[in-house]
C-alpha cells in the first residue's frame, strides 16, 4: 500500500514505548505516534529532558496521550527497574528501541556494568529490556519491537567477534559494530519468535529501521528539544544538498515499522533514497542476516546481561 507518513492511521487505544525519546530521532518517532492518537511512553536517563519533550508534545499536539518512564540503557540496574514497570502496563503495542549515542567517544569508556559504553548504550540495554519485557509484548495481539539500524552498516562491516574492543578501540568501528549488533538482533529475534509460534501478525514481530542521514540543522526548532545555534543550523543546510535530512523526516522509517498495517516481521526499513526520502522497504545487509554471528552474537550478549534470552510461555489465550 501507499504510505503517507503526515497522514497516519490512527493509534487510539495502543501504547508504545520509545528509548531516548527525549531529543531527536526518539522525540519525533513520540510525537508521530502522539499525534495518531496513541499513549507514548517516553523512556528517557534524565527527568528534566524527558519532562521538556513532553510538554513540547502537548504543545504541538492537542490532546496528545504523553508520560515518561525512567530508564537508563547503559545501566542494566536501571534497565530492570524500567522492564518492571513496562510488565504492570496492560497493553504494549511497539517497543521502540531507539536510544544511543550518535557521536562515539574519542577513547575507551566503559559502562556501570563494565561493558563498552557505545555497545551499552546502543545495544546491549536493549538486548535486555527486550527479553524482560517480552511478556508485555506477548499479551498484546500484533505488537512490534522495532530496532533502530544505521545505514553506516553499508559502509562499515563487522563479524562482531570483538564486542567489547579492548585492544582495537576507535570511536565510528564502535558505533558501527553496535549498530549492527542491534540490526542482527532485530532479525534473529523475529525468527526466534516466529520458531517459537509466538510470531506473526496475531503474535510480536520484530523489525528493524534505519534513519537515513538525518541531522539536527535541518530540523525544526523546539525548545528545550532541538535548539541549533545558526553556524550549525548554516552548515547542515549545506549538508542537505549531499542527501541529508531533518529528524523529523529520518523518525519516518521507524514509524511505518511500528503501526503500518501491512509491514511485517522481519522486515527492514529506511528512506527511499538510502539517506533521505519517504519511507520504504530496504535489503538489509549480508551480515545483519547472518544465522552464526546472530547465534554467537545472542551468546555473548546474554553472558554481557548476566542473563539468558529465553521467550516466556505465551500468556493465556489471545
């Protein structure tokens, strides 16, 4: 079908949570989805940014159904405690995976948990919150988890065999290599779920979505959510004449992963034109469709969390 993402079908009734949702690429996937009519849950590490991205929601939405959820991806304590709270919620349409770090550190830092803090921050917290909040997933017909990929998988590769990058640390290979960890696991997860008949349209499907180029100067202006001083705002107006785009505009592919009626698991979603455009099916690369770096991927990610991956019984009857 046609999709038009300034005319979405509406979403009263259903819930999503989205990490990071506070600034940009996350703030704009919540205010879409606000402006469809669901409740959003913003999961956002600092109270006073969650806050502002709510009330510049209510502000440019009327109406709009908005909370915020304490959660800190890079700390697997805070991880725990959100997934608590996600269980108590009745219903749980779209698990938005969307936080991270977008400009790597220069040197090596590690987590609260001792883990690298770019893999923390964009991968493994989710890996986590994921498997805890399953059961939310599960007793809710048709609902998604969406992983947020990055085109900078087409221009960088990795087997993934050195997740932690003790030796061989440089800022973009940990950037690259957590954002395809989180493509790889947004794949083998569908096919997990699908393996265990908890898959498909009735069950939780699992897809991936990159943004494209999007970049903060070419996006609208909020307070306390996108304030861009004018040299930044004159140099990334240049950048959209070599294919760049606004958040707003880069939030497009994530949001048609969630609610189109038509997508399904498994599937990969990203701009037209790789770094801008309308949102549209994409071939994801080899790699984050490879069977044995998602099997060793998953191993060494649970050995990371302390925890196994294991898909809960589905709960009662749908």
């Amino acid at each position: 079908m046609s999709w038009n993402p300034r005319a979405l079908p509406d979403q009263s009734g259903r819930t999503f949570v989205v990490t990071g949702a506070n600034a940009g690429l996350g703030y704009f996937t919540s205010e879409q989805l606000a402006g469809a009519g669901a409740h959003v849950v913003l999961a956002c590490r600092n109270p006073a940014k969650a806050a502002a991205a709510i009330a510049a929601i209510r502000g440019r939405v009327p109406g709009a159904s908005v909370s915020a959820l304490a959660l800190d991806v890079a700390d697997l304590g805070s991880v725990r405690g959100a997934a608590d709270r996600i269980l108590e919620f009745p219903r749980l349409d779209g698990l938005i995976l969307n936080a991270g770090i977008v400009h790597p550190p220069q040197d090596r830092s590690v987590s609260l948990d001792g883990a690298e803090l770019v893999l923390a921050t964009n991968y493994t917290g989710h890996f986590l919150l994921t498997g805890l909040a399953l059961p939310a997933l599960q007793r809710t017909p048709g609902s998604r988890v969406v992983s947020l990929g990055s085109m900078i998988s087409r221009l960088m590769d990795s087997s993934l065999d050195d997740l932690q990058l003790e030796v061989t640390y440089n800022g973009w290979k940990a950037y690259a290599q957590s954002k395809i960890a989180m493509q790889v696991f947004g794949f083998e997860l569908d096919r997990r779920l699908r393996a265990a008949g908890q898959g498909g349209p009735d069950g939780v499907q699992s897809l991936v979505s990159h943004p494209g180029y999007s970049i903060s100067g070419l996006t609208p202006g909020i307070r306390g959510v996108n304030e861009v001083s004018r040299a930044k705002r004159f140099a990334d107006t240049l950048q959209g004449f070599i294919g760049a785009q606004s958040k707003d505009a880069g939030a497009w592919p994530t949001v048609r992963a969630a609610i189109d009626p038509d997508a399904r698991g498994g599937q990969y979603y990203g701009p037209r034109f790789l770094t801008r455009g309308a949102p549209a099916l994409q071939h994801p690369t080899r790699t984050s469709l490879d069977r044995g770096i998602a099997e060793r991927l998953f191993t060494r990610t649970e050995a990371l969390v302390d925890l196994p991956f294991a898909l809960p019984a589905q709960l009662g009857p749908r």
